[in-house]
C-alpha cells in the first residue's frame, strides 16, 4: 500500500477488561497513562496498542499506520474493582462480531504492562544508571522476568528466528518447513514477532508441538516501540514483550536465547547480524558458545554468499568461525539447532551460569547504548578497516539502525524527508563491500514491503 492507496479503515469502539498480564493500576499509573506531555506515558501507550490491534496491515510505512488512524484512542477507565479500556476507532481486524480477538486481547495487555513497567519501574525510579554496562543488562533482566519470559523450570530450547518482514512466498514457506522441524525436536520459538520471517517460524512451530501433543509451546515475541507499528506482531505470538529500544531488545535475544537461526531479510536482518557477531568477537567471550546458523531455500543462496562475502570483508575470516550456512535443509537446521542447545546446556552447567539467562556474556555498551539516527550521527560514523572486529562490527551495525529507521519509522522517515538521505562515510575498504550489500538488496525488494517503489534512504560516500 502507498499513500494514493488511501481509504478510511473500518473501526470499532469498545472497553475491554484485563487478560493476562495486569489486572491493577495505581494512581500515579494511571495518571502517567493519561498524561500526553513530556514524561506522560499516554503518546506511546497509544502508538503501541494501535500496533497491535492493527496486526492484519499490509503497510510497514509507520506514519501511514498513524495517518490512517488518526482517531484511533484508548483511555484508562477507573472502575471500584480495577479498570477498563475505552477503545475507540480500533482496527475492526482486531474483532470477531464485535468482540476483540482473545489473542489479540492478551497482547494488548502486554503492551499495557511493558509501558508502565519500563516507565515506572526502568527510566523514572533511579534504581537503573542507563549509562552504565551491567546496570544495563540488568534493566533487561528486569523487564523479561516482569513479563514472566523467563522461567527457572525450563532447560535450554528457545531457539530466536531472524529475518526480514518482507520476504516472498517461497522464503517464507522454507521458514516454515524450519519452524516445523524445530517444534519436532520440542524446540520452543522467539523471533521479532512481526510477519514474514517472523511468522514462519512459529507457524511452523505450532504444527510440530502439535503433533508432539506439545500443549504448552512458547511462541515469544520481542519488539520494541519504534519498530512495532510497521511489524505489528503476528497472531500467533502467545509471549509478548516490548522493551525500551532495538539495543535493549537485541541484548534480550542473546540473553534469554539459546540458538539462533538466520533467514533471508533486508537491512534490519544485518543489523541484527552484525550485533551477534560484534558480541562473540569481543575477546572475552572466546569461551562462550552460541549455535548460530544462516538458512534460507535454494533460491536464497546468492543472498547468503552475499552476507558472507560482506562479513569476511569486514570483519575478516574469523568472524565466519560463529556461523553456519545450510542452504534449503530444513531438517538439518533443527538437528544443528537441537544438538547446539545440548551444547548450550552442557555448558551453562559447567560454568553455573543460569539456563534462562545468558548472566556470562559480555555485552559492552557499545551495543547497548541507544543510536539516534540522525544526519550528523549517521555522518560521524568511524567505519575503518584498522577497527577491532567487535569494535566495527558495533559501529556498521549503527549504520544498519539507522538505514532501518529511515524505512519505517515516524522519527527516520520524516528526517528524510526534512534533510534528504543519510550520509555513511568511511574508508574505501568497508564502503565498498556495504555499498554491494546495499544494492543487492534494494534489487532484490528487501527494503520494504512495497519494495518495487523503494527510493534509497542513504548515501555511501568513501
């Protein structure tokens, strides 16, 4: 869809109680929930839940999303036995004969409770220092196991799916095929809870436990809020948590994870990529271990020679040593998958690190503090070849952020617009590798959805 495509969508206005997640609300919650100024929850609140609602969009262009629903409101309805939401011009998508969808209903809550949590609890009660490596981590900690992800009973099996939100028919029925193969090995599933790849795999997932008479598979969602809007999450995400930003919901992957399996995708999918491999360069973490695997059907092989080529030429051959590549073997994934999380588990018991979060893994503040993409912060990029590995990595992965930003973002798109495309500088000798990585996925319509009209939203200059 594209903005001539524009009609005013069907909605529906409710109240719905509680489920799931947040039956209670204090006084000072609600007030921040209503409260649309600086340091009001209300702005984010609503731009989160309408995502969610909207889960059967077409469109990854958030401010469409926003345009198209500009009446959309929920408020906070105080009642003598706890609260309601007042719902208004909601995505009738998200309603069976006017009823809201029980799963969808869940999600919502979850919204709910990661909002107040992260606003009330992270950023404004001084028991975090944001600035600080291992404060950060914890705050990560925190917000997983307030969201009841983590889960003290459970041996490692979470395996996370990446991959890009716009892939074609073919790719995502391999994604599919790989979820199946992974819900027969009793694997449970995490993935960005958006569609395409995202999807597949739990899709895939849910047939396998079912056939395992599985009747507790885990189907995890991790978003965060710039991103949800144009990767609504998908239906069949039964876990859903929101954290602060894409540093804190990627150090929350390789935290509560324990394997993870790449498909084809675009820009997001390599930033994605380069924070993994950043982290496992860094040289305190030579002794951990994480089953890592590149897959995609046999029509995506060129793309992963590409992501190869472009790794080896920035990074050099050592980062290759965290990955595998297998190319159109569903079967042979999951095996991989299932015998590293054996590794996984096998490890975190000799080092006593916990199954349910990876506490050993150095993270450092390169990859968690928070990137703003902004012309001057996208020009002042240090992308040299003379860079420790972890250290470039850290800084390409920037670049990536921000290229993703500048895609489907209220905040990117609408720098582009003001000022033009972003500029990425750097030495001839990783320009050139990024600039060919770039190409071939604006031929390959791996920007957007709506990728045929997609206009570059940066510049390489070396």
């Amino acid at each position: 869809m594209n903005r001539t495509d524009f009609k005013e969508p069907t909605t529906v206005d409710v109240q719905v109680s509680p489920k799931g997640s947040l039956e209670m609300l204090s006084q000072v919650e609600v007030g921040k929930l209503r409260d649309a100024g600086h340091g009001g929850l209300y702005d984010l609140f609503r731009r989160c839940s309408l995502a969610v609602l909207n889960c059967g969009s077409h469109t990854d262009d958030a401010a469409l999303i926003y345009e198209q629903y500009r009446d959309y409101d929920i408020q906070i309805v105080q009642r003598t036995r706890g609260f309601k939401l007042k719902i208004s011009n909601a995505p009738s998508s998200a309603f069976v004969d006017g009823e809201m969808i029980r799963g969808i209903k869940e999600l919502l809550f979850s919204v709910l409770r990661d909002v107040v949590y992260v606003g009330t609890e992270i950023e404004d009660s001084g028991k975090f220092n944001l600035q600080d490596t291992e404060s950060i981590t914890n705050a990560v900690f925190h917000i997983l196991r307030n969201a009841r992800i983590l889960d003290t009973r459970l041996s490692p099996n979470l395996v996370v799916c990446w991959g890009g939100h716009s892939i074609d028919r073919a790719e995502y029925n391999y994604t599919k095929k790989v979820g199946y193969e992974l819900g027969l090995r009793s694997l449970n599933v995490c993935t960005g809870c958006g569609p395409g790849a995202m999807k597949g795999p739990m899709k895939g997932a849910t047939i396998g436990h079912s056939k395992q008479r599985i009747r507790n598979g885990r189907y995890l969602g991790v978003t965060e809020p710039g991103i949800i809007a144009a990767e609504s999450p998908n239906p069949i995400v039964n876990h859903l948590v929101i954290m602060p930003d894409i540093e804190k919901r990627l150090e929350a992957f390789v935290r509560a994870g324990h394997g993870i399996v790449v498909f084809p995708g675009g820009v997001g999918t390599a930033e994605e990529i380069l924070f993994l491999l950043g982290v496992f360069l860094h040289p305190d973490n030579h002794e951990q271990y994480f089953p890592l695997v590149f897959t995609g059907p046999e029509q995506s092989a060129d793309y992963f020679r590409q992501i190869d080529e472009f790794i080896v030429q920035s990074l050099g051959k050592q980062a290759r040593e965290f990955y595998r590549i297998i190319i159109d073997d569903p079967a042979a994934v999951a095996r991989e998958m299932s015998q590293g999380v054996e590794r996984v588990r096998a490890l975190r018991r000799r080092s006593g690190d916990a199954f349910y979060f990876n506490w050993l893994l150095k993270v450092e503040r390169d990859f968690q503090a928070p990137f703003m993409p902004s012309h001057e912060n996208m020009r002042e990029l240090n992308l040299r070849k003379d860079m420790e590995p972890h250290l470039l990595a850290a800084n390409l992965r920037r670049a990536f952020s921000g290229i993703v930003a500048a895609n489907v973002k209220v905040e990117g798109i609408n720098a582009i617009k003001e000022h033009g495309p972003f500029e990425i500088r750097g030495e001839r000798a990783v320009m050139e590798p990024l600039d060919r990585l770039l190409r071939a996925f604006v031929s390959q319509n791996r920007m957007k959805l709506a990728g045929s009209d997609y206009k570059p939203t940066y510049r390489i200059v070396s």
